[in-house]
C-alpha cells in the first residue's frame, strides 16, 4: 500500500491499476529474499491485474524458488467502490516444507466456512495478512482469527500495515496489531497468544509453533472441536 504515496495517479481506481505494473518486480524480489535467505514468505497482497481486472492477491514465496497464489475471495464494499476489486473463485491450501497452510487476506478470515475447508484439507497454519482502516475493523480480524484457531485447532498467523498516508484516498489512515494465534489448551499458552506486537506500532515478533504439538492436540481426550464435528448432520463443500 505504501508503494501509492509516489504515485501522481489522484484517482484510487486507476492508482490500483499502476500500481499492479510492479507486480513482476514484487515477485522477483521477494523470490530472491526467500532464496538469498533459505525461508518462506508469506508476502504482503498486492493487487495483480489480470484479462483487465484488478484482483487482491496473497504469495507465498518458497525457499527453493517456487511460487503459490490465492486470490481474496470476499471484497469489501470499500475495496469494490474505491479500487474496483474482483473476488476469486479459488480456494486453497499449499505445500511447504514445513506443513501444510492457508492464505486468508483481510477479511476472508471473517467467514469461517473456508477456515473450516483447509483445516479439512490438512492446514496447519492460516496467515492472514490485512489492512484495517480503524479498530473496530481490526478487531474484526483479530478476534475472528482467534477463533478460527480454536475451531479448527489450527495455528493463525496475522499480519497488518500501520501508519498513516495522509496524502492517499483510502490508506489515510490504518490500524493494526500483528499476532501469532494458538489453540486455547493446556498445551498452549494460557491466553492462546503465542506472540503478539504492541498495538498500532511497526516492528516484530518472533513465536514458536510446533506442528508435532498441535498433531496431538488434535487427538487428546478433552478438547475436540475439529474431531468432534457432528458430520452425520452437517458438512461443507466447495461448488465446482
């Protein structure tokens, strides 16, 4: 979102649209980093333009050069009446060597049914990048995230842009508070939080999450939210 303060573009619509000509740039650096650097990147979304529409789009950067997308598959009123945003069709779930994940951007994270629907496909952790222009949008995202975790018995992972561009229609103002979620049981921290940065501050966190853990919990004899689905009444599908 930054990269719009040099834009000369006044028009949010048509800056989106410039601002999707870095996309080539985006990728390569990113690319480089999680080669140069031996990790994996879950980058920021960047809008993508593709057969002239304008889509809201999370990548996942392998270490061994490779590249995954997924598409925001819920636009918000406010992307679809300042951007022109269009919503994917395709849900995911992506290999790494570190487990099975999901990229949810923003809001997506608010509806539970896709959470449900990789937590199926076997993900482990949902990354959540988002930007939020007030708190009560931000909390929107925090508190949904926890709870994805704690459905699911899966880890979630947000990450949001802070800081204000006042000069920009639309990212005038942002607010967030990155955190790494967990599960709420005796395996996990107390509070489910396994780290979290101040609010509405830039900086970092670092957290452990261990997937042998979290294999377990999923078979422990207490807690069983995932397990204990009443499939014989409801399900989820996805329409082809």
């Amino acid at each position: 979102m930054q990269l719009l303060s040099f834009l000369e573009e006044r028009s949010p619509s048509l800056a989106v649209r410039k601002l999707s000509t870095f996309t080539t740039q985006y990728m390569e650096l990113f690319t480089e980093l999680a080669v140069k650097y031996n990790v994996n990147i879950i980058g920021g979304s960047h809008f993508v333009e593709k057969n002239n529409r304008i889509y809201n789009v999370g990548h996942l950067f392998r270490r061994d050069g490779t590249i995954a997308q997924q598409y925001k598959l819920h636009i918000s009123p406010n992307e679809r009446k300042w951007w022109g945003i269009n919503g994917g069709s395709k849900l995911e779930v992506f290999d790494t060597d570190c487990g099975k994940i999901s990229i949810q951007l923003s809001s997506d994270i608010e509806y539970p049914e896709i959470s449900r629907i990789v937590a199926e496909e076997g993900a482990q952790i949902i990354f959540v990048p988002f930007c939020a222009e007030d708190r009560q949008a931000f909390l929107r995202v925090k508190y949904c995230a926890q709870a994805r975790a704690i459905e699911n018995q899966v880890f979630t992972v947000t990450s949001g842009t802070v800081g204000n561009l006042t000069h920009v229609d639309n990212v005038d103002i942002q607010y967030a508070q990155s955190g790494v979620y967990t599960p709420t049981e005796f395996s996990f921290p107390r509070d489910g939080i396994a780290g979290e940065c101040s609010e509405n501050t830039e900086t970092v966190i670092m957290a452990e999450v261990d997937m042998e853990i979290l294999q377990r919990h999923r078979k422990s004899k207490d807690v069983l939210t995932f397990r204990d689905r009443r499939t014989d009444i409801y399900s989820l599908q996805i329409r082809s």
